[in-house]
C-alpha cells in the first residue's frame, strides 16, 4: 500500500524528534525482536534458568531463593511470550507473507483513541512512557487486533496455530487495535511529553 498516512507512536526509551526518520525493512529488528531473542538469563552466582532449577531441587521437593524464583518467573514468561512470536512469525510467513513482520516493524495506532488503550496497558507493565509523537508513512502496514494474538497458557501449539491464523485473518471486531509499519516513517509532531 503506497498511500501516504499518519499514525500515533508510543515512545518508551529514546525521545524522537520531529523530522526524525526510521527505517525498518526485513533485516531491522524491533525492539520486540530484541526484547524476547536476546535477553539472557543468569542469577548472580551465573546459574542460567535449568541449572537454578537443578540446583533447586532436593529431597523435600524444590526450594527456591527469592533471586532464583524471580528469575524462573521472569523467564517463563519472557520464553512462552517468545514462542508465541514465532508462531505469529510462522503463520505469517506461511500464509501472509505481504505483511509486515512483528519482528521487523513499529508498533504504531492508527487514531490518538487507539493509542490510549495501549497507554493503560504499557503502565500495567510499568513501561516508561517518555512520548507520544504523530508519524507519516506510506510503508507497508498490517493493522490487526491484539486481542487476537495467540494466548500466552499452556494450551498445545496447534491452538496457538490457529490463534495466529486468527490474528492474521483480522474479521470482525478489533477490540485493540495495533498497526505493524514498515518502510520508511518520519516523526511529523510530538503530540504528548511525560
């Protein structure tokens, strides 16, 4: 889609600038692809998840110091919110390989309305909101529900499979409404500073 659009981005680490240009293409990582590939996990004394586990484990069953269970929670949910990409990245590979990447874009709404709904959710996860700056793009975009996304349980692959078709599919109601973007973007305004 080549139409030029205006979008509305969160801003959570770098403070942009207006006139400011991103790029983001099949070879740029977003910071989701960085949040959920890169980071490690390790104890202070460099035990890693498995070995803190092993470590853990005696003849009453498994204790844990505060340290170590923190770090298993932390990386269970870090490696199930993951999985859950790669299957979204999977599906979309597979059957819709014209949109944008959830690896390889920016988070964007499409109207200021739809950003607050995010705004609620980043707090939950105490995210440092340091903006909210109106974008210009005529990139690639997707935009879908994120109530779609496949749940972050215990159910089996094949669910989460078909959860992504879902999310790709995008019919009917969009509860939460997110736009993936690609291509080239210019910051055009800063609307919020906090």
């Amino acid at each position: 889609m080549s139409t030029t659009r205006e979008y509305y981005h969160i801003v959570t680490r770098d403070k942009f600038e207006v006139g400011q240009k991103l790029v983001f293409s099949e070879t740029t990582n977003n910071r989701l692809y960085d949040f959920f590939f890169k980071k490690e996990f390790i104890s202070s004394n460099g035990q890693d998840f498995f070995q803190v586990i092993k470590a853990g484990i005696s003849n009453n069953g498994l204790q844990l110091n505060r340290e170590d269970t923190n770090l298993i929670l932390k990386y269970n949910d870090i490696t199930i919110r993951g999985i859950r990409e790669l299957i979204v990245e999977m599906v979309r590979l597979q059957n819709y390989p014209s949109y944008p990447s959830r690896l390889n874009c920016l988070y964007v709404s499409e109207t200021y309305e739809d950003i607050s709904k995010w705004i609620e959710i980043f707090e939950t996860y105490k995210r440092n909101i340091l903006q909210i700056v109106k974008l210009k793009s005529n990139g690639n975009y997707f935009s879908g529900n994120g109530e779609l996304l496949p749940k972050e349980d215990a159910t089996s692959f094949e669910k989460k499979i078909n959860q992504a078709n879902e999310y790709w599919k995008n019919e009917g109601n969009t509860t939460l409404p997110e736009v993936l973007l690609d291509g080239e973007i210019e910051v055009v305004e800063i609307v919020n500073e906090f």
